[in-house]
C-alpha cells in the first residue's frame, strides 16, 4: 500500500508540475497577445488622435474598400519604394490618381504620420499633392495627384534607351532649379520647417511637361523655425545620399543642409549619369563626387552625349560646380537652397570652384549601413 500511495503522490506531483506549467505557458502567450494587441490598438489611437487633432490640415479620408475600387483593384502598379508600393488610380470625377499602400511592417504608423503631418502643410507647384487617405487598422493608402512622366530616375539612368524618352540639358537644368524651389520651400516657406531626409531621383516626381514635384515625405522631420539643429536618435535616408552628420555626429549637427547634401548628390548623378549606389562596387571605389571632382578639374567632359553645344556643356558644369558646394562635408560649407538658386540661375562667372570632396563613401566604409533605419530603394 505504501508502495501504490508514493506512486499516486508521485503521478499527482508530475501532473500538477505539468498543469502548472500549462497555466504558465498559457499565461506568457496570453500575455503576449495582450501585450501586441495593446500595442495595436494604441498605435491606431495615437493615428485616430492624430488624425483629429489635424482635422483643419487632413485631405479627404476614403473607406479602403473605396480605395481598392478606384485602382480596380491595385492592378496597374506604378512602382514600389521602401515604405510600400503605389498603384495607378482614378476618382469617381475621372481624375487620375497614384495610390500609396504602405508596408504593414514599416514603422508602426510612423510613415503615414509622417506624410500626412508633412505634406498636409504644404502648396507649392514643387512638391506633389496629397488628394486623401485612408486608415484602417493596419491597411493605409495616401492618394496623390498622378504625374504621367513619372520619377527622374529612369531618365538619368536609363538615359539613351529606347524605351524611355530623352531629356535635353535644358531640362535637367530646369528639374534642378525647381526641385531646389521645392526644397526651399520646405526648409523656408512653410510654417513649420520641413526637412525630407530622403532627397533622390526616385523621389522627384515630373508631370506631363517634365515640372519636378518631391514626393515621399515617409522619413521627413518637422522642426520648429526658430530651430537651426535638430535631435534625431536614428539615422534615416538612403544609401549614397545621406549627409555626413546624419550617421556620424561628429560632422555636425543635422539640420536642412542635411536635405542640401542629398540634393548635390543628385545634382551629380544627372551630370554624371551614373549611379550613386553600386552594390558591386569593391571597398577602394572610387567616391563619386571624387570621380566627378577629378573628370571637372582635368577638363574631361562630364555627359556621355558626346558632342554637345557650348550652351549645354555650360548647364552640365553649372551644374556639376554646385552639386560638388552641395555635397561639403561640413554642413557649414554647404549653400542653402535659397543660394543653391542663385547660383543655378546666375552668372557663370561669379561660380567659384568648391573644395574637393575629402570623405570617404560612407555606403562603402561603414557595413552598418544596410540596418533597417536606413531604405536601399
């Protein structure tokens, strides 16, 4: 009898130990859904709080089932960047649209927020209109205005194939100014200081006739006026723009010149017609505003158009001249737009050769990188 009672005392510690841990594993897992399901619904309260408090700035907000009707569904695809893809759409008034659907995974709502607190501020014939948006739960949309030409991107590097069309120098000449316009704008003209964080040709938007318009405000800051330098506790751009001080504060402080060096970045890639970004490049490649600097100063002709006239070999080094201020590395010795204006649209002659580019790639030399604060696309 003995014997059987340490048995059943036995089985019945085993089992109570295994219910226990039952109870506990339940518990946790309870717990965690809990936990996430806190998260969600705060993270929605926070984007509905947000949403109300800017009423006055918010464009008109459309059901997603409304949303998913006028892209027919997200059947025609117009492309896709780091915060999500965008689809060719159109409005019951029969004007056409492009429709952002943001990743789900991408920053808890941060990037919606981020566009809607951003652009709702702005009018400017440089920077792209927001027409709506939508929020539910986990799904989002932004509804912009449709440009037909698309981004500048695949006219710099796609230049000379017959898929896309050709633009003269004159017309890099006047997306840099307008684009500069827009920056401007953002940094200057609005209320509250605007700084974009994500300047590139990807970015830069044409309409029918080749006007530029910056989009994709998912990383922008605001900043109060009055404030010159900002906090920011993570890096945030893409690989091959990012200024200096924004992943090393020993540069300086992060401020609007942070948007300038991406915009100079840019200004050399139109110039150059070659990629910033070269995921085969090896370690010793050669920094691009350096390959720039050196084709500049030996007099080497920087289009690949061959022969060109007088006036447009004057547009590309103008241009090339004030992308090389642009991209400084001491924030204090880059323009700011309003003189990167001047400079693009006044006297040749009064253009001075800036210093030579003395940094390192920063997308080479630094293996940190490709972390997810920073988009690759």
């Amino acid at each position: 009898m003995s014997v059987l009672y340490t048995v059943i005392g036995i089985t019945a510690g085993v089992m109570g130990g295994f219910m226990i841990c039952i109870i506990i594993c339940s518990t946790k897992c309870m717990s965690s859904t809990k936990v996430k399901l806190w998260f969600t619904l705060k993270n929605d309260q926070g984007i509905e709080s947000f949403l109300k408090h800017h009423g006055a700035l918010a464009q008109k907000r459309y059901k997603f089932s409304e949303v998913k009707k006028m892209t027919n569904s997200f059947k025609v695809k117009l492309g896709e960047g780091g915060f999500g893809a965008v689809y060719k759409g159109e409005l019951l008034s029969g004007c056409p649209v492009a429709v952002k659907i943001l990743n789900a995974s991408k920053g808890n709502g941060e990037d919606f927020i981020n566009e809607v607190a951003s652009i709702s501020r702005t009018s400017h014939v440089n920077v792209v209109t927001l027409l709506g948006f939508s929020s539910e739960g986990r799904k989002k949309a932004l509804i912009y205005e449709f440009l037909p030409n698309g981004s500048l991107d695949k006219f710099i590097y796609n230049k000379g194939l017959e898929t896309t069309a050709s633009l003269c120098w004159d017309n890099f000449w006047q997306i840099a100014i307008g684009t500069a316009r827009g920056l401007e704008y953002l940094h200057r003209g609005c209320n509250t200081r605007i700084l974009h964080f994500d300047i590139k040709p990807h970015n830069i938007l044409l309409d029918e006739n080749f006007c530029p318009k910056i989009s994709d405000f998912g990383l922008a800051k605001l900043c109060p006026m009055k404030e010159s330098i900002i906090s920011m506790s993570d890096a945030r751009g893409t690989i091959g723009y990012v200024a200096p001080e924004v992943w090393n504060r020993n540069f300086g402080g992060i401020s609007q010149k942070s948007d300038v060096y991406s915009y100079g970045m840019m200004l050399l890639e139109m110039v150059g017609v070659k990629k910033n970004i070269n995921g085969k490049a090896s370690q010793t490649s050669e920094y691009f505003p350096d390959w720039i600097y050196n084709r500049l100063e030996q007099g080497i002709d920087l289009t690949t158009d061959g022969v060109i006239a007088t006036q447009e070999k004057e547009i590309a080094r103008r241009m090339t001249i004030v992308g090389l201020w642009c991209v400084q590395t001491i924030p204090q010795d880059r323009p700011t737009m309003s003189k990167v204006i001047d400079m693009l649209e006044g006297n040749m002659d009064s253009l001075e050769m800036p210093p030579k580019p003395v940094l390192s790639s920063p997308a080479r030399s630094l293996p940190e990188f490709t972390t997810s604060s920073l988009q690759s696309g």
